[in-house]
DNA sequence: TTTTGGCACTCTGGGTTAACGAGTGCTAAA
DNA sequence: TTTAGCACTCGTTAACCCAGAGTGCCAAAA
C-alpha cells in the first residue's frame, strides 16, 4: 500500500518540514527534491497519502503536515541515521573530561550534554533500585544530636542523608549499630529490608531501646529513600527556540505538565518496564535489519539493539504533551539495572539527527559508568598534573 | 519637591498599575480613588511628576506608567507592608513540616514556598564558606579504589564527594590519614587551607608518599568544592503568568540570563559584600523609622532593620533582565554566615505584598535553620509515631 | 495663585475591505 | 497513468476608517 514513490515523496516532505516547519506544497516539492514527475501527480500521490493517515492538511490552501501516523512511518520505515560528526563526538566527549566520580554527576552531565547538543529540552531518570541490594550502611557522627547516613548499593551507588538521633547516643554506638546492622543485612535486596528486619538484625546492641529505635528508624529511611526514582529536567528553555512553542498556551501548559514532578516520572518509569518488548517489535522489517546491520559495523555506538524509543504525538499519553514528542534511551549500570535519558519537544524534530546523538550520548555514558565502576589507577605523577587541573 | 499631594497620586498610580498592567490615565484615578479634585489638576500633577522623571509615558495619548525612579520613591518613601495573612503563613510553614535534617534543603524548601506564595521565580545563594572553619573531614572506604570523603564545616555544614583513590589503599590507611588531617587542619578557615598545608599535616603517615599525594590532592579538591557558592532557582515558568513575558523575545533574554549558571550566582554574591552599606541607607527618614518601629511591635518577621533589598530595573547591571526587579533578602546560618534568598520578576510587581512574604519566609527559615542547629530530642515514642509518618 | 471646565489634538486598537498568493482538486487531454 | 490547465479556497497583508481614551493647553472661576 505504501508504494515506493509515496515512500519518498513522504520521506521528501518530513525532511523538509521538520527543518522549515512550513506545511509543504507539491510544486515546491518537485523543485526542490528533482522529483522527476510533474506536481499534479504529486498531489495525487499527497491526496492519497492523506487518506491513507500520514498526512495532514492545516486549511484547504495551505500544504501538507505530516500526523502522527506519518512520522511513526518514518521512524520505522524512512529513518536514516547519520553518523555523528567527529565536531559533535568532541564537543560530547569534552562535556565528560573532568573525571566525574559519581554516577548521579555523570548522568546529569550527559542530560546537559544531550540538551545542548539537540537544543531541546532533555531529562534523565534514574534506575528502579528496589531490586538492588544494600551493601554497606554506615553512620558518622557529625555532631552531638546529628550524623550521617550513608548508603551503599551493591552496584556502587552511593547515597547519603543526615539524620537527628538522640544527644545520647555516642560515636561509638553508633558505630557499633552500624557494623552490627550491615553485617545482617548486607546482600538483602532493598525491597526486602523493613523496619522489623532492621530491628531484628539490631536486637542485641547494647543501647537504650527507646534511643536505638530512633536511629534505626532513621536508618530504614534513608534505606528507603535510596529506593526513590531521580527525574532530572534539564534546559527547559530551549524550548523557546523553536516556532511551535511560540504559542504562549502551548509552551506554559508544556512547563506545567514538566514541573508536576511526579507525573513524568511516574510514566517513564511505567514504561522502563514495557521496555524490553517493545524493543522487539522494532526490528520485524528485513530492509531494517539490513540497515541495522550495515551500520553496527560503521559506528559501534549504533547499537545492535537499537535501545532507543520514540513516542510521538498523541502516543504520548500526558495531558499537555499531545503535541510533543519523546525520544529515549536505556543507559545501563549494569546490565539489569537501567535508567533512561531522552529528550522531549515538538513533533517536529530531525529524528534522524537527534536519534544519532541520544544514541552517542548514551553510548559514551555507558562508557563512563563502566570505567566508574572497574576504577582505575591514575598513572600520572598528581603533583605534576595538579597545575593543570586547577587551571 | 515632591508634595504630599503628588506622593498620594504617585502611590495610586503604582498601586493601580501593579494591578493592573495597564496605563492609568487622570480620569480613572480620580473616579477610583476619590482623590477630590478635578481630572485636570491630577493632569497637572501627574506632568509634573514626570518632569521629575517618576513617571512614564508610552504613548501621547496614554496613561502614566512608573518609571525605576518612581518605583524606587514608592518603596524608599511609600511602602506599606501588609501583614501576611493567617491562611498564607499556614500555608509556608507546611512547607516546612517534615522535619528536613539539612540546611540544603530547607534552603531549597523555603525558595520553593516563596515561588510559590509569589508567583515568580524564586532564587536562593547560598553563603561564602571561605571564612568559616573546617571542623571533620572523614574518608570512607566504599570500595577497593573509591571513597568518600565528608567535609564538615564549622556551621553544622556537610558536604560530601565521591573520589577515586589508588587501589592500595586500604581502610586503615584511609582512617589514618583523616584522622591525622582532622586533627592538624580542624579549626582553620577555608581558605587558609592549601595543598600545602594538608601535606605537611600528613607529613608522618606511613603510607608511600606517591599514594598518599592521590588522597590528599581529593580531599583537598573536596575541601575547596565546599566553598563553592550555589544557586539554586525555583519556579522559572511562573514567569508566563505574567503579561510582559507574553513577548518571546523577553522570556527567552530572561531564561537566557538565568540559564547561565555563573552570571546570576556572580552578580549576586558580590551583591551580598556590599550588603551592609547599602541596608543602612535604607533607613534616614524619620517618617519611615516611626513606620518601622510600629511594624515590628506588630509582626516579629517584619525585622529592626529591614534585611531586604530591592534592585529595579536598571539597577540591576545584568544584560537581558533590564525590565525586572530583584527582591531579596539575608538568611542567617549563623550571625556571620549568610546567604540571600529572594525573587525576580517584572518591575511590575507588588512590592508591599512580596517583600512581606519574604520577610516572612525568610523569618521561618532563620528560625528552622536555628532549631536544626541546636538539635533537639524527639520525645515521642518512635514506633509510635511511625505508622503516621509513613503516610 | 491655584483649580477647573472645555476643547482640540494625538495615538492605539478593532473592524472592514480588497488584493494577493500559495496551494489544492478536478477535468480533459496526452 | 501522467500531466497541463484552470477554477476555487483560504490565509495573509496592507490600507483605511472610526471610536475611545487620554493628554495639553487656555481661559475663566475660586
């Protein structure tokens, strides 16, 4: 149904619009594009186009827009991903140079990195870390009535908060709960540690019950709270630098939906967890797998699965995202535990393009996380480089 | 020069604009607030203020709008600070109800409350730390090859930051070498500390020099990132509830601005030196002393001297927020520890209503941030209390 | 000297009209 | 099946007018 040539004319008229954002006449097309038919059997061909869904018409003179329907077609039929180019490589890499030693710091840096490379907004949000498991908790006296907790997840992950426990309560109590709690609970998995486990684990220190029960109290919560899912937004406003955002109610209902924290959040998470089959379902098409092919050899961060998701329009199913697109990408910490970063803006996006920087993003921050995790040894003499690094 | 006659119209034009976001013009305003002469000496009136240069106007046949000038004698001479209602303080102290453990985030906590209660952008900096004194600086084993090390200044402050150290190194070396450059370094200001000094104190630890200069350089870096000065900005898109920033190219130079984390964090902080001069001018007219004596009888949070400041429109030097104010005000961490928490937004505003919203919120801040300090004991039972706090 | 009514003048904003141009859809011929 | 031709639609822009709001000034009144 969808022949060769209305494959290209709507190939032709996407590449234009998402660049011009003008609804695409069929003069300017044949022009421009060298189709090599005249007009008229253009707009035979857009006529029909529209009816079959993946065109649109704003009023009866103006020219066609793709819908929804006709850039799903094009991501997964038309898409052509270009390598990026070794300017943008650097510009990423130089965003990733000044040896970040925490994940958090390194997702984040890649969402700058990602905003700034597409000009559109962009937000990471982190792993489900509930089926992770604790591997340290310790407790620092800061000062008398104050300490700090820290945790430590098994993939590394570290969290810390600072909690009130009773001025009673000495550096080495704290110490010796903290050693006691760790050594029965470490290797649990998050979801499974409760009050009661904590309390149990903690049943023979010799402190107060009535002081112990506070600081274990503390100490589940911030267990818990090492739980919590992070969104992080970033570069809301480049999304003024695009025309369709022109439109004050557009672009306020846009910042409204994105500052109800909860409500993003909660459907990226939802959908990490649709993730793994929907993956599936993108490569059922022989010419695709072809290109998948063609292109793992040519740029490794191409991936041969590709991890990326795109959710367009009305796909989309916020209250005031109708008209916006999401693209997004799993990172990995490690293999089974996943986060996603992504960007979102209007429809009208070089999916193409974009699609090519998540996908070199998330591949360099894979990278990053690896390295991060393996450590390493620096070789250099510190005192000889210190100058520079201050520089 | 300027007759009470004129200030009581220079007032009611200000009042009446801020409202309203439209010219006001003779007629109306003697209609409105029957101010018992005729259209025409209000003509007279308002042509001679603004001669003066107190008022504005956009157009020949328009009304007046306050110029800087004329806002800057409104809050300098006509300022009436309204009370915070009853439901509004309610409201920002829930802000504050769930005991938060850290001064970021009750900082962070206050701004949003002020965001919100005022309806614009929110900002808060936090204080120089560089002459305040180190007081804990702890290393914590995570892992072979990574630490973490928490830097506590004399404040209660905590501050913390994942390192990379050389795999050698081994828990005790790690409790070693803190515990040494605790001892020597605790109780010197921040910015006597150097790479030199942690040094020297390290100076006898049995470890190989080379591995000890990694660690040392670490924690040295830790110790100068908690110095560092942070902005945190709240509630940007409130920003487009406000009739100027419906022009695109104002928001985009506003967000532009504020986007550029150095600028605004720098404008700022040199801002905060000048402090003290400037709040004592505030204060030599004996009408307004009589004014402020009465206000702080009635409400605590409307302190002595007046702690905000108020920067309009051209007072402010920063390129692209020529057409805003800036209100902020001084939160105390200790007497001689502060940083600045405040708003922005469009010279249009009502500077009685917000400046008291921040008097207040920042009033409840001072006072969390006390409480925090001296810590106190939960008297309740825990497991008591448990099953509510959970919900 | 100050205030006021009256009046001419200025400028904006809304509404109407007309011309224009880009683009379509249809028809009939190639 | 393709194409040239043409009528038709609709949005955009500019020109124009008019009403309304507000000013500035003058001369008379207080």
């Amino acid at each position: 149904m969808l022949t060769e040539r209305k494959r290209q004319i709507l190939r032709a008229i996407i590449d234009d619009y998402v660049v011009h954002a003008e609804p695409v006449g069929s003069n300017y097309l044949v022009n421009k594009y060298k189709l090599g038919v005249s007009s008229a059997t253009v707009r035979n061909e857009m006529s029909e186009l529209e009816e079959l869904g993946y065109l649109e018409k704003p009023h009866t003179s103006a020219g066609r827009v793709p819908s929804d329907k006709g850039y799903r077609a094009y991501i997964d039929l038309l898409l052509d991903l270009k390598p990026v180019s070794q300017t943008d490589q650097d510009k990423i890499e130089s965003f990733f140079n000044n040896h970040m030693t925490e994940i958090t710091t390194l997702v984040r840096q890649s969402a700058s990195a990602l905003s700034e490379q597409t000009n559109f907004p962009s937000l990471v949000i982190s792993p489900r870390y509930s089926d992770t498991s604790l591997e340290q908790i310790k407790l620092l006296m800061i000062e008398p009535g104050k300490a700090l907790v820290v945790v430590v997840l098994s993939p590394g992950i570290v969290k810390d908060r600072m909690i009130r426990i009773p001025h009673e309560i000495k550096q080495e109590d704290l110490h010796l709960i903290s050693k006691i709690i760790e050594e029965k609970l470490s290797g649990q998995k998050l979801d499974q540690i409760t009050l009661i486990t904590i309390s149990a684990a903690a049943e023979d220190v010799p402190v107060p019950e009535s002081l112990l029960n506070q600081v274990l109290f503390e100490a589940y919560v911030s267990i818990k709270q090492a739980e919590n899912i992070e969104l992080y937004i970033e570069g809301t406003h480049r999304l003024f630098n695009h025309p369709e955002f022109q439109e004050l109610a557009l672009a306020k209902s846009f910042l409204d939906t994105m500052h109800q924290e909860g409500i993003v959040a909660g459907y990226m998470s939802e959908w990490e967890s649709m993730n793994a089959e929907l993956e599936l379902t993108e490569t059922n098409n022989p010419e695709e797998i072809e290109q998948v092919e063609r292109t793992r050899r040519e740029q490794p961060y191409l991936k041969e699965n590709p991890s990326y998701m795109v959710r367009i329009g009305q796909e989309i199913t916020l209250k005031g995202l109708e008209e916006c697109s999401f693209i997004t990408a799993a990172y990995k910490i490690t293999n089974k535990i996943t986060g996603r970063i992504g960007v979102i803006g209007p429809r009208r996006m070089e999916y193409g393009k974009i699609i090519s920087q998540i996908n070199f993003i998330n591949y360099t921050l894979d990278q990053q996380i690896m390295e991060l995790a393996s450590g390493y040894d620096r070789k250099e003499d510190i005192n000889g480089k210190e100058k520079e690094e201050q520089a």
